[in-house]
C-alpha cells in the first residue's frame, strides 16, 4: 500500500507555500502519520525545512529535467515508506520552462502523478476576490484537480468572513485562513531561504508553524484530499555512480546534493562516504571517486583557505582518481575566490579558472549538457539536465570547457565548465 500525495502550490511566489508545507508536514506527523516531504523542480533549501519538518529527507520531483516513468517511479519509491507525502511546488503552479512536452510547472507534476493541489492564496490586499483569484487557477486550461484553498495572511475575522463570502460564489472548498503573523517568516538570502541548518531555534519555529497551521486549517478534509499514489517501478536513470565508493563533502559550505542521487547510485551499488572540508577533513583515501557539491563556500572562503589538511589531501586524490564539482565545489576547484568583501582566497588549484562573489550576476535556468569527453558520471554526448543558480561569476578562464551547453528550449549556450586531468566542475547542477 503506497502512501498518498498531495502537492502545494500558489498562484505566484511568496505566498507562503513553505510556511503552510512544513506546518502540514509537522501537523500530521504530530497525529501519527509517517509523513514525507517532496519538492517540484531543482531546489535545495525548501527541501532541508521539509526534513527537518519530518524527520525524513525531501525528494526532489523535477518534471523537467525527469522523465514521466522516472518521475513516477521516484514518487512510487518515496510513497512506499510512508503514509502521506506533503509536496511543495515552485514559483506559481503554471509557471515552467517554454520547453515542449515538459514544463516542470507544478500543475505539470500533479498532473504526472494524479496528486491534487491544495492551493495557498496571499490574502494581504485582497478579501472576496481571493476566491477570484482560486477560481481562475482551477478553471485554467490544463488545471490539475484543486483539493481546495487556505488563505494566508489573514488579518482578522471580519477579513475571513469577507474572504468566505467570495468562497461561497463558487465550488472550491476554503480549508483554512491562517492569520498573519510576521514572525512565522523564514529568513532568506541570496539563493532564497537560509539553510535549515543555519536557522537559530528551528525546531521551536516548526513546531509554532504546525501549531497554527493545525488550529486554523482542516486538516482532516486535507488529509482525506490527498489521492492515491501509483506504483511505478524505479527507472535507472542513466547517471553512473562515479566511483564504487563515492566521497562526497557535506558540511555547512557544501550542502546543496539532490537526496534522489544518493538514492540512484546506492540502488546501483554505490557506496557514499561523506565528509567535512569545514572540519579540515580530506577526502577518504581509500574512495575511488571525489564529489564536491554546491553550496556556499563563498561565506566560508578563508576557513576554507586555511585547511590545509583538507586542500592538500584533495590536490593528492586529484593525482590519480577523478573530482567533481558542482557550483560551489567547481568554485573550490578553482585557483581563487574572491569573496563579498572583495578578499581573495587561494582554493584547491585543480582547474584554471577564479572566480568572485564581490562581481555578482545572477544566473538562473535549467540547462541542457553535453560532455565534451567520457567522465566518470556520464559518456561524451549523452543529454544531461540539470540547472544553474548563483549570483559568482568567472573573472578568469583558462583551459578545456567541460559541455556544450543549451537553455530549457534548447537554445545554444556559451561552453561552460573546466576539465584539467582527472577533474571537471562546473556551474550545472546535474538532475538526471
């Protein structure tokens, strides 16, 4: 028997899709339920609140860069250990890539996995035309079914029963009207919200988030909305493990690796080890493959210079095993990295290349990527999705670019990335 599934979604971001995710998430678990948490489209914070909402690790359900069977399959996999997967959505529920066949868009998903919205509306500056405002994105051409609406943000009780009245006109059921309290907000920077990890008294927070959530929403009819979930085998998804055993960083400055990876290269027989650069720990030495991921080593830039033990023993496994870096980890691999205060730390020296987050420009997208050569993850040529997300740029380039890269839509890109000896890097985010 597979868990059932329910996804939130918003006509637009800032609603507060997370705020009501992770409240729901911890609200039914606190009734007993094993809850999971999932996120549509490539993200990496969302995720770490969900985790820390449930005790369990978030799942990315990407329905772009993730083919319908292989996304199927993943939901199929995560519905099977629980009884209810609370998903959150991205950005506004239609909002996607302009790419045919696959958008990403949450309403996409949904429909992929026959899972209903609950739809979450900022009631801020508005009362009646709420419902308006629910009513459009439920009859929009191509709409998933919508379980029914909490609205967020609402002032007082005379507000509610303004925003009931607009709920009466039409056939969508208003499941909650959470009040407005600024200090259930959760901090953000750069990249959107701070890590969970970073996040002083979070669990106190989540569970002052669930406690609203539980007393201003139904949650029994929210439960009793959530639609079954198919079982669909799990589809290999094409992405080697890099190595037998895998050591992969994973500290404060490097946090930002997909869970449904992990899942992928153990199922294949993988073995991951993890480790701390923050702590001055090398990779194992007795790993036949380095993974670095992205994160935000640019805030830990001269703790990161002044680990010897750790740059040291990376530049040694880069002798004869191969080393991947992803956006904060293909920073590291650089020569320099200049940090917002315009200080220039020496990194590890695997590839030509320095970079900066003082000279910030912001790159956003999915991206589409071709080798230029075999690697140890993937052989030269095969499609590889994936996305961007960071605000550094390159100041200084030397070498051999790692892809051949294009947007969502296939439009052709600079190449991206470097290759020098046995490491690759780059800005791609690889999804499948």
């Amino acid at each position: 028997m597979l868990g059932k599934g329910l996804i939130i979604g918003a006509p637009a971001s800032g609603a507060g899709k997370t705020m009501v995710t992770i409240g729901l998430q911890r609200a039914f678990a606190d009734r007993g339920l094993a809850v999971h948490g999932a996120k549509c489209g490539p993200d990496y914070i969302d995720p770490a609140f969900h985790a820390a909402a449930t005790g369990r690790p978030s799942i990315n359900l990407d329905g772009f860069a993730m083919a319908p069977a292989m996304l199927r399959g993943l939901a199929a996999h995560v519905a099977s250990t629980v009884q209810l997967v609370v998903a959150e959505g991205a950005m506004g529920l239609y909002d996607g890539a302009r790419a045919e066949g696959r958008s990403g868009a949450s309403a996409d998903v949904a429909h992929l996995l026959d899972w209903p919205m609950l739809l979450v509306v900022d009631a801020r500056a508005a009362a009646q035309t709420v419902a308006a405002v629910a009513h459009g994105c439920a009859t929009f051409p191509g709409a998933p079914a919508i379980a029914g609406v909490i609205a967020n943000r609402v002032a007082s009780p005379r507000h509610r029963r303004m925003i009931e009245d607009g709920f009466a006109r039409i056939g969508l059921p208003l499941l909650g009207a959470i009040s407005t309290d600024e200090g259930l907000a959760m901090p953000s920077r750069h990249l959107g919200l701070v890590q969970a990890g970073e996040t002083d008294e979070l669990e106190a927070g989540i569970a002052a988030i669930a406690q609203r959530v539980a007393a201003q929403c139904d949650l029994d009819a929210i439960h009793a909305a959530a639609g079954a979930t198919a079982d669909f085998p799990a589809l290999n998804p094409g992405i080697h493990p890099p190595g037998q055993r895998i050591a992969i960083a994973r500290d404060a400055a490097f946090s930002f690796f997909y869970p449904h990876m992990a899942h992928w290269w153990r199922s294949a027989g993988a073995e991951l080890h993890f480790f701390s650069p923050l702590a001055d720990e090398a990779p194992p030495a007795d790993c036949d493959a380095c993974w670095l991921p992205g994160g935000y080593p640019e805030l830990h830039a001269g703790r990161i210079a002044a680990n010897h033990h750790f740059l040291t023993g990376l530049r040694t496994f880069a002798q004869n095993r191969p080393v991947h870096g992803e956006c904060g980890g293909y920073m590291v691999l650089g020569r320099t990295l200049e940090d917002g205060d315009g200080a220039v730390h020496a990194m590890a020296g695997l590839l030509p290349m320095d970079s900066s987050f003082a000279q910030r420009r912001r790159t956003l997208g999915y991206r589409r990527a071709r080798l230029r050569q075999n690697s140890s993850f993937a052989p030269a040529g095969q499609p590889l999705l994936g996305h961007e997300f960071h605000y550094a740029t390159i100041t200084a380039s030397e070498g051999e670019a790692l892809a051949d890269m294009a947007d969502a839509e296939g439009q052709p890109l600079a190449p991206a990335g470097h290759r020098a000896g046995h490491v690759t890097g780059g800005f791609f985010h690889l999804i499948a």
